[in-house]
C-alpha cells in the first residue's frame, strides 16, 4: 500500500506542477513540474491546516491544494528572485 500510495502522491505531484506551469507561464522541466507539486502540496495543506479549514480528503482536492501551493511557491520565486538582480 505504502508503494501505491508514494506512486500516486508522484502522479498528482506532476500534474498538480504541470497545471501551476502553465498557469504561471513558468517554464520548468518534468523532473522539477513534480517537485513544485509534491512541495505545493506540503505548503498547500499547511496553510490549509494553519487557516481551520481543512476540507478533507478527495483527489479532486488534493490536486487543487497542490496547484494552489505551486502556484504560490512560483509566485514566491519571481518575487524573490527579482529582488535579488
């Protein structure tokens, strides 16, 4: 179970990178798509958790968490790195 589950946090840790790419027009490989996922998630479900409105579980769900914390996470990124040039 523990296989099944890290394979699909990776599937939905890719596309969830893939569709925050393509709404921040951020331009980033496969390898990178999955990680902003997976740590969109993390930082997704933290300021979920944070805020008390933990909406439970759900694919649907996860995915839009996911999305919205890549985002966030390239949001912060161009911020940061604009500052810095």
């Amino acid at each position: 179970m523990f296989i099944f589950n890290l394979i699909a946090q990776i599937v939905i840790g890719g596309l969830a990178g893939w569709i925050a790419e393509k709404v921040m027009k951020f331009d980033t490989s496969l390898t990178m798509n999955v990680v902003l996922g997976i740590a969109g998630s993390v930082v997704g479900n933290a300021i979920i958790r944070t805020l008390g409105l933990w909406p439970g579980g759900g694919l649907i769900r996860s995915l839009v968490i996911a999305v919205a914390g890549a985002c966030l996470l390239i949001y912060l990124y161009r911020l940061f790195n604009r500052q810095k040039a």
